[in-house]
C-alpha cells in the first residue's frame, strides 16, 4: 500500500477543494430563475467565472503532479475532450483555459447575452477567445455557457479519477508517525493559537487512529468532488 508524501497529500487536498468550489458554484449558478434583479446578474456573473477558475485552477494543478500520473493526465484529457463536431480535444481544452484568462485577467463577461428558457436564464458562449499575445483564437465547443460546461463535466473529473485510481491513490496511507511527532511541534510554532489554548493542546496524547481516519475522510471527500457535475436548468427545482 503507498504512502503519500506530505507534497502529494497537500496536492490532493487542494485538488478537492477546487473540485468542491467548482461544484458549489455551479449548483449557485444554476439557482437563479428571471425575473433577475441587478444583485442577481452580479451574483450570476461571479458564479459562473467560480466555475472555470476552479476547473482550470484544479486541471493545472493536477498537470504539475507527475507522481500521481502513471497514465499521463494531459494525454487522456486531450484524447478524451473530443466532441461531435469538435474533434481537436487540446483546443477544446485550451478554449476552457483561454476562456478562464479573459474571465482573470481582462475581466470578460460570460453572462452578458442569453436567451431566456421559460424562465431560465440560458447564456451564450464566448464564441472565440484568443490566448495571451493574440496570436492564437479558440472557438467555443457548445453554443451555450451550460453546452460547454456539461462537456467539461463528463470528461475533467473523470480522467482525474481515472489516473488517481490507476496509481492507487485511494487505497493509499499516510504516514500517521511523522504526524503524530509534528503535531506538538505544529502547535508550539503557531502564531494564532492562543498561548492557553496551546498549553491545552500539548496535553492531548494524539493518536494514529485519529490521523488514519482524517484521511480516509478526506479521499471519500476528494472521490465525491471528482463526481460529475449536473449541469442542467433541471438541477435546480
């Protein structure tokens, strides 16, 4: 049975918070019904852009972490976003990533034209959007904001899952001694920690079974972040 390293463990904690984000903000996104007030429109802006900068944030992240990649991540992502009609699965990727920069770094609004599904508000997407230096131009998989993101959400967290199971990352341990020696030494350095709350904390005899069950916890959480997405009106009555 493999043992994380304290790098891979604090990766795949990150991993499933940006995972989560991205669920909480599409659940919110898809909560918003017309009429819509100019609070909402602003709330509706903020959730949808929360959706791609988690995705992404949670892609790059995963890209960067070779040791838990027996089979490579960007080989299967490229392979597997791969659409009718959208045959190139890297420019599919790279629209996602491109479309997150202009969201980032110019303040891109992708709630800004949509029809109106009864009372469904339903955005249209960014047709094109171009990298950096303007040199290169990626066009939209999906007519809608929800065509593209019901794309991404059947292939992005289950290539994830899919690399994390061929490494045996959900059948892995931490190593509970190195935590139970730091623990004390963790609380001494903290700075927040009141000083009474720490002389408390250093009594505690911290037991093995306590670090073994936190980790289990957190790769069931980290297995449910990676569930896809329902990225319908319906997902919301």
């Amino acid at each position: 049975m493999t043992t994380l390293s304290i790098e891979n463990r604090n990766m795949l904690y990150s991993l499933s918070w940006y995972m989560s984000a991205r669920q909480t903000a599409l659940r919110a996104a898809l909560s918003f019904r017309t009429p819509l007030s100019v609070t909402d429109q602003a709330d509706m802006r903020v959730h949808y852009s929360g959706y791609f900068v988690n995705l992404l944030a949670a892609t790059e992240l995963f890209r960067e972490t070779k040791t838990l990649q027996p089979n490579d991540f960007e080989v299967q992502l490229y392979s597997r976003m791969v659409f009718p009609g959208y045959e190139d699965g890297e420019a599919n990727y790279s629209y996602i990533r491109e479309l997150r920069n202009a969201v980032v770094h110019r303040g891109l609004d992708i709630t800004s034209k949509a029809h109106v599904d009864g009372n469904f508000p339903m955005f249209l997407a960014e047709p094109e959007v171009k990298n950096q230096n303007g040199k290169k131009t990626f066009c939209a998989f999906g007519s809608y904001l929800l065509d593209v993101i019901a794309k991404c959400e059947s292939v992005v967290g289950p290539v994830m899952l899919d690399c994390l199971n061929a490494a045996s990352t959900f059948e892995s341990t931490t190593d509970v001694e190195a935590a139970v020696a730091e623990t004390p030494a963790f609380i001494e350095q903290s700075d927040d920690m009141p000083e009474d709350v720490k002389a408390i904390a250093l009594t505690i005899e911290f037991k093995h079974e306590w670090f073994a069950a936190a980790h289990n916890s957190a790769m069931a959480k980290l297995r449910a972040a990676l569930e896809p997405c329902n990225a319908t009106k319906q997902a919301v009555a």
